[in-house]
C-alpha cells in the first residue's frame, strides 16, 4: 500500500473491472486533441502491436478491432488528400474526423454522418462526397466482414 | 472515438525498477496505474501515448525509493455523443442488444432506441416492420450505432448475488435513424 503526499491535486477514482483503487493525480487537460483511427493505429504499429508480447493485450484488442476498420489501409497522404478536397464542403472537425473513421461511400452513410445534411447539401452534392470519399480513402481490408467476438459461453 | 489525454501523476517509483533507464520504468509504472481502467469522465485508458516531463526524484523519509512527479499523455477511448460506432452484436435480448467493440464490451441499445415497430421473436432475433419488409438483428452481425449517451456509473456498495457485473463505462447507442443498425440492411 503507498502512501502519497498530495498538495492541491485532485482525488478521483480509477476504476479497473470490479476492483476500485483511488489514485490521487490531476488532470491538466481532458482533452488535448482528438485522434483518426489511424493515428492510434499507427501509434499501436509502432508499439510493436503486430507482435506477440511487446504490447498490453488491451493494445492488441484495439489493434485487432482497428486492423478490421477502413484505418489499416489508410496513409497520411491520402488522409491530407481527402482534407484538401473536402474543403469545399465546409464540414465541422467531427463530420471529417468520423468520414475518415468510418469511409461512407453510400449517400445513406453520407446521411448518417453529416449533420443537417438535407439542409447543407443536395443530393448531388451528396453523391459526389461518397464518390470522392471512396477515391481518395483506401478501402478496409477484404475480410473484414466479421470481426472477432468472444462466443458467449451459454 | 479517441482523444489524447494531459495528466499529471505524482508516484513512488518501486525500488526493483530503479536500476532500469528511466523512461522505460517510468513508462512501465503508468502502464500498470492507467492501461486497461476507467477514468470517470476521461473513458478508457488504451495506451501511453508519451511522456512530457519527469521531476523530482526525491526520497521521501521512511521510504526506500524515489517519488516523481510526471506529466504525459494517454490515448483515451471516449466517444462523443452523436459519433456513429460500428461494433457486433454480442447479446440479444428482450431489453435490447448489447454490442462489443473487441475491446470494450459494455455498449447497450436499449429496445425504446430500436426503430420502430420492432419486436422480439422466440428465436432469439430481433425483427423491424418496415412498410411491410421485415428486417431482422442476428447475433454476431456488424451493426452501426449511434453514441446517445456515455455514462460512469459509481461503483455499487451492495450487489445482489446475481446482477450484472457491474461497468465503470457504459455507452448507450441508439440504431434509431436512417443509415443506423445492421451494415447489411443499408448495402445495395
């Protein structure tokens, strides 16, 4: 059991699964920048997520999870492609955050992520992002159609 | 769905690990205090994304290892509300249906986010009456939700013997629009 001598920090508490354990550490910022898939997987491809045993097996769940998504094909050039061809469209940080995440290429999909979409754009316009969407961005690997789920034991 | 995370910790390093260079112990130390848990309001630590700066290394009195105090950042998993999700569907039920993530497992759709009208047939799937199409939910399919909301709940003093074992992150989706639930019935 430690014990820790805090001044001014702010007591909260992690919590793992079932267990609590009471840390005291300050949070100087909750948020310091949101990150594409891609970001975080390739951050986890340099962790060494590809091997067994260099990373946590939390890492590798979030790798696994993220190998089946449209970030494993992605790059930075076509990421900074699409962000310069959808400038015109004038979508808030969210909207081009998840059209890079998850890469509609259906005016259904487009729908779903862009808010007020009927109001913004006509549907030509609509058609047009999902085709440029499905040029510029790579697509997910080919047998991602069913990622891997524990069987729940019955 | 992720975001970066600026915390500052102040901890005893254990004195196995000061032999170690130390970033590495450092790193190996917050690995184990934050990969994996909660953080009310923060979400889900993934990783260490890095660390800004070490100070101190002072040996308190009746300890036998340095304390530091170190200000990096962690890769949280903490998506927004209204983010649309893809995850499959792990559990289905009267209630609703419960997605995995792989990694997380405690996203609910509760069955007044289903649309509607739905109902839930003896076999275990869920069935949509669309103008007269029946659409249906099976188990294991890709499904794609939206984040209604994402919630902390405290940890209970009393559990019943047989409640559901309790989430410190719980989100709630919702497949109520267009474009929303199974991936297969919006494909052409």
């Amino acid at each position: 059991m430690h014990t820790y001598y805090f001044r001014d920090e702010q007591k909260a508490l992690v919590m793992f699964r079932c267990t609590t354990i009471s840390y005291a550490y300050a949070r100087i910022e909750a948020n310091a920048g949101n990150l594409t898939n891609f970001e975080v997987l390739d951050f986890l491809r340099s962790r060494g997520a590809t091997k067994l045993g260099s990373a946590a097996p939390s890492e590798c769940k979030v790798f696994d999870y993220l190998e089946q998504t449209a970030a494993a094909n992605q790059s930075r050039e076509s990421i900074a492609e699409f962000l310069k061809r959808s400038e015109k469209y004038d979508l808030t940080k969210a909207e081009k955050l998840q059209t890079i995440n998850l890469r509609p290429t259906t005016p259904v999909a487009v729908y779903v992520i862009i808010e007020e979409c009927g109001q913004r754009f006509d549907d030509e316009q609509v058609s047009e992002f999902a085709e440029m969407v499905e040029e510029v961005l790579p697509g997910p690997p080919a047998n991602s159609g069913a990622m891997e789920v524990d069987q729940p034991s019955q | 769905m992720f975001c970066l995370s600026l915390l500052e910790h102040t901890f005893r390093l254990p004195a196995e690990l000061v032999a170690l260079p130390l970033p590495q112990s450092i790193r190996g130390e917050l690995e184990k205090l934050f990969l994996d848990k909660v953080i009310p309001n923060l979400g889900l630590c993934i990783s260490v994304y890095d660390i800004r700066s070490i100070e101190g290394g002072l040996i308190w009195p009746g300890e036998g290892s340095p304390t530091y105090k170190v200000t990096f950042r962690l890769v949280m998993f903490r998506p927004f509300m209204g983010e649309i999700l893809v995850g499959n569907v792990k559990r289905l039920d009267k209630d609703g249906l419960q997605v995995s993530l792989g990694f997380f497992e405690d996203v609910h759709i509760p069955a007044n986010l289903f649309p509607q009208p739905s109902r839930f047939m003896e076999d275990g799937t869920w069935e949509w009456d669309w103008d007269g199409n029946e659409q249906y939910i099976y188990h294991f399919e890709k499904i794609r939700f939206r984040v209604h909301t994402v919630e902390y709940p405290t940890i209970p003093i009393d559990q019943k013997a047989n409640a559901k074992p309790f989430a410190p992150m719980e989100i709630i989706g919702t497949i109520h629009d267009d474009g929303l639930g199974p991936v297969s019935w919006w494909e052409d």
